[in-house]
C-alpha cells in the first residue's frame, strides 16, 4: 500500500468514525426527550455555546441563566409546567443555556438555583423562539 493511499484510507475511516459519533465533535450536543418534549443544554466554553446557537432553530424556549454580575451558570433546576399545571419538563440545566421544543399554547418556567426559585410565564406559538432570562443575585 502506498503512502498517499494509506493516508487517505486512514482519512475516510476517521471521517467516517467522526459521521458516526455524534454529539459534541460535530458541532451538536445530545438532544434529550421527556414527556414528549425535547430539550438540549449546555453552553460551557465557546464550542458548546457555538454548538447549541447551530441548533437553535429546531426549538421554540431558550432559556438563560446567570448571576446579576454577569457570570453564567449551570446545574440550574429547570421545571416547565404546561397551563394545566403538569410538569412537561423536569430537569436540571447542564450549562447556562438550556432549548427546549414545546407545543403551542401557555406554560410557566421554573428554575431554582440554591433553593431560590425564579417563575416566568410564557406563550408558545409556532412561528418564533421565545427568550427567557433568569438571574439571581451574585453571593
């Protein structure tokens, strides 16, 4: 086998190892399900916060979670209940950055960081994403 041969044999089978692993050396992150609702988070150091604004079209809620100074976080309790009061999401955030796909109509956000809760309502619809923040003061 010659050189220029091996190499790009050994070129295509990393290429196709690379095509075969998803998630975070594509430019992706791990989508999730529960309850029928899909969500992804993350958003710690440049590449995940670049992978998760790649995929941000396929959902409809982003939230942001940070302290008043400025610095993000993660580890944040994330709890979205639809307008009957049933928790369609439950989970908790892996970055400050957290998408989810919610169907159509009114929920409200939960997000709790040291036994601080913060609560939002919002209104899905079908045609644009809607933007949450939450901050909590800077101990």
């Amino acid at each position: 086998m010659s050189t220029a041969r091996g190499v790009s044999f050994t070129k295509a089978l990393v290429g196709l190892a690379l095509l075969a692993w998803p998630g975070r050396v594509l430019g992706t992150m791990d989508v999730q399900s529960q309850g029928g609702v899909s969500f992804v988070s993350g958003g710690v150091g440049d590449e995940e916060r670049q992978a998760l604004q790649t995929m941000s079209k396929r959902f409809d809620l982003k939230l942001t979670m940070a302290l008043t100074d400025g610095t993000f976080i993660s580890d944040v309790g994330v709890r979205i209940l639809d307008a009957h009061g049933k928790a369609v999401l439950d989970t908790t955030s892996d970055g400050p950055l957290l998408y989810a796909q919610l169907a159509p109509g009114t929920y409200t956000v939960k997000c709790v960081l040291n036994g601080k809760q913060i609560e939002r309502a919002v209104r899905i619809g079908t045609d644009t994403q809607q933007h949450l923040v939450f901050t909590w003061a800077a101990e």
